[in-house]
C-alpha cells in the first residue's frame, strides 16, 4: 500500500488523467496527487474533439473488458456523482459492416468477444436489411452488433464530473507546461514545468494524449505515440435518427446520430496521414472524395445531406500495434504512461484511471490485468495487434 507521504503528478489533464486522479482518491491512495495542464480549456485536447463512443467489440480480450468496465462506468454514473449527474448515454450497438470475404473472420470475432462477455451477435446481410431499412446490404457479408455495453455519450460532461470530484477530494489542478522530467538515477523526482518550478514527484503519469512522446523524448525514451489528424463533419440528412447506430462501413467511413443530426468521418489513407503536430484545420476534401460517395453507396438516402461544420481532433497512435501503452517504464518504474490509445482512449478512460490507480497505490492491478498492455512490448518490438481498428 502507498504511503500516505507520496506524491503523484500526472502530467495532462484530460480524460485519461482526470480519471487516473479520480480513482487515485476510490483506491483510497491518501498522499498528494497533482495534475498539471498546459491548457485548462481543453480545447484542443483530443477528449474535446471525439466522437465519444464505446465499443466492446475489439479483437483483443484486454480492450473488450476495459470496454465492459467503461460503459458500466458511464450507465452507473449517478451512482457515483449523484443524481444530477448525466452525460447523455445513448446505449445503442455499434454495426461493422464486413465484405463476404471477411464472414468467417468476423464471426470467430464475434465467437471470441462473446466468450469475454461481450452482448454481441453476428447478423446476416437479411437480417441487418431488417433491422435498418435504409442501409443498402448487396456488397456486404456480415454485419456484427451489441445489444448492451456499446453507444455514445458526451465526454466533456464526463471530464467535468471526474475534474470535480477529483478536486472535491484534495487533488490539486495545477496551469503549466510540464517541460521536463527530473531523475535521480532510475527514479524520478520530479516534474519541472516550462516557468522554472519543480513539482517533486514519487509518481509520474504521462497522460499528455498526442504529446505524450514529447514529454519523454529527452529522457531518451522513445515513444511510437504520434498525433493523426482525424476530422469529423456535422451534418444534417432526410433519415430518422432514433434507429441508426453507430455504423462502420466497409470504406472506413463512419456515422452516427448527434444532436439533431449526425456526426461522420473517415480516416485519411496512410499515405495521406503525416504527424499532425499541431494542424488542426479539417481536412475539407475527404468529404467530397471519400466520405460522402461512401455514405451515399451505404445509405442511399444520404445523397441529400448537408454539412453543418467540421473540426479535427488528433488520435494518439500507438504506431506499434494501436493499442494503449499503460503501466510502468522497464527501468525507471515509477514513470508510469497512460497513453498510446489510438482513437479508443475516451471509452478506456474509466479502465485505464481504475488500473492505474490499483497499480500506483496497491502495486499491482487489481480488477483487469492490464499488463498485456504493459510497456514491456514497447521496448521488445513486440505488437500486440487489435485487428478492429478505426
Ligand atoms: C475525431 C476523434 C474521434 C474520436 N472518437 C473516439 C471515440 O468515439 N471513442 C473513444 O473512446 N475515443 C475516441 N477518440 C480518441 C480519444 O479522444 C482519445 O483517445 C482520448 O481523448 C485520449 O484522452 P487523453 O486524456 O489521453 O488525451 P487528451 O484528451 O488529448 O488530453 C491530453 C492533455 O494533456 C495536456 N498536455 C499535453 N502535453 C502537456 C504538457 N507537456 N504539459 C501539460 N499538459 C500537457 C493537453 O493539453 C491535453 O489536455 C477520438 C479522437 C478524435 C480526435
């Protein structure tokens, strides 16, 4: 058990952190703990800009109940903020629309996310046709859906209550560029922040999202985080929201209802996906070359739609298998990362900040084994591949 004379400094603010601090303060770890943020706004976090969805159904078991920990998380969450407390949960399944091809893969997914204790199923081009009218099924194989455990929310509302309760309960917000990390040896003493002030540290998260490997990088400690632009179009079309999902289709493309429209998006091709380091501008043209004939092809109703807006957030890529990097550094083993979730960090923010927090105050995980997910693999080269990438 930690010592109650121990400090925590996370470094970042946002989801991942904010959640970390929280349940720093449930496992009961009674020392300081400090978050610093370099921008109390949040603005460009990439927490502000998601798509904010969760999703159980993943290719690798560890995601799956990092998953069914975060949508148990969000749908109790009166229980633990009160009852004024509500992010808008729409529990609704995702639906991954696969190619014949792909049939016999995505229905051993579906076998294996079942046997994790996923509420998932496999349906057949007919019975998706069934279910959703206006989704044109005549070049797809599979279509793969949950009943419970997946859907959309609001995740600054989510940030909110976690910040609030973090402070309610003595942990301190601190403004401030953390610009370096202090070592003694194989330890770290502290965290020095871009004005000269050293925050002395027993513990320190690196939760800095896209700039993650930025925080390390003169420890000489390379991360494969990189920041992807990814861009979200609002948009107004002639289909009734109340029976659309979170569709998936086989272009990559993506939609679901928000507001009195929908949100939509689709990842740019690797060739065409640079570090974005600081570009935030919408990639406009993946509308018209990609997003919209896709749309359009899958919901032919979509031909009308109308964009309201657009913005781009960064995804933190793990470049080495698209999957969180949680859990100490191999030698300095009280620099801990929560970071690396590649476009699934706000669904796993609940997972990651229960894990972290078992890890820092008891010294082990508790609940979910999140060593699979360890850096260990990092400095082995060692992927621990998700095929169900978005
Ligand atoms: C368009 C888009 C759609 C997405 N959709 C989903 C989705 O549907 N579901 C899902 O689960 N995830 C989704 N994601 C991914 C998700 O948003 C991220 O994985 C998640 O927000 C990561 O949270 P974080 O707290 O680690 O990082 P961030 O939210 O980026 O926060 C990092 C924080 O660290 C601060 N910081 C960075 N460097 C420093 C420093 N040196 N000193 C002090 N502070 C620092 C930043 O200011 C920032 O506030 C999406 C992302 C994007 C861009």
């Amino acid at each position: 058990m930690a010592q109650s004379s121990e400090s925590v400094v996370i470094i970042g603010g946002a989801i991942v952190g904010s959640s970390i601090a929280y349940f720093l303060r449930e496992q009961g770890f009674a020392g300081s703990v400090t978050v610093v943020e370099r921008d109390p706004s949040y603005q460009f976090s990439s927490t502000a800009l998601s798509a904010a969805s969760i999703r159980t159904q993943f290719g690798t078991p560890v995601n799956i109940h990092m998953s069914l920990f975060g949508a148990e998380f969000i749908r109790t969450i009166k229980d633990r903020f009160g009852a004024g407390a509500d992010i808008g949960f729409v529990e609704r399944g995702y639906l991954i629309l696969g190619g014949p091809e792909t049939v016999e893969v995505r229905r051993a997914g579906v076998e294996m996310q079942r046997l994790e204790g996923a509420d998932v199923a496999a349906l057949s081009p007919d019975e998706a046709r069934k279910l959703y009218p206006w989704l044109n099924v005549e070049d797809i194989g599979v279509a793969t859906t949950a009943w419970r455990n997946e859907g959309w929310f609001d995740a600054w509302s989510l940030l909110s209550l976690l910040r609030r309760a973090a402070r309610a309960r003595d942990v301190t917000y601190v403004e401030g560029h953390a610009e370096g990390i202090e070592l003694d040896g194989d330890r770290v003493t502290g965290v020095r922040l871009s004005d000269g002030t050293v925050i002395a540290a027993d513990w320190c998260v690196n939760a800095a999202g896209a700039a993650s490997a930025a925080v390390v990088r003169k420890l000489g400690i390379e991360l494969p985080v990189c920041a992807r632009k990814r861009t979200v179009f609002s948009i107004k079309a002639p289909l009734e929201r109340s029976n659309v999902p979170m569709l998936f289709d086989t272009s990559g493309a993506w939609i679901r209802p928000e507001g009195e429209g929908f949100i939509c998006g689709i990842a740019p091709g690797e060739d065409n996906d640079p570090d974005a380091d600081g570009d935030f501008e919408p990639a406009h043209e993946l509308l018209e070359e990609f997003l919209w004939p896709a749309l359009a092809h899958r919901i032919p109703v979509l031909e009308q739609l109308r964009v309201e807006r657009a913005w781009a957030g960064h995804y933190e890529v793990n470049m080495l298998d698209h999957n969180g990097i949680i859990g100490p550094h191999d030698k300095i083993g009280n620099l801990v990362f929560a970071t690396g979730f590649s476009g699934h960090g706000v669904m796993h923010a609940p997972a990651t900040g229960r894990g972290v927090a078992e890890f820092i105050t008891h010294g082990q995980y508790r609940t979910i084994d999140l060593s699979p997910l360890g850096f260990g693999r990092v400095r082995s080269g060692t992927p621990l591949h998700e095929t169900v990438v978005y």
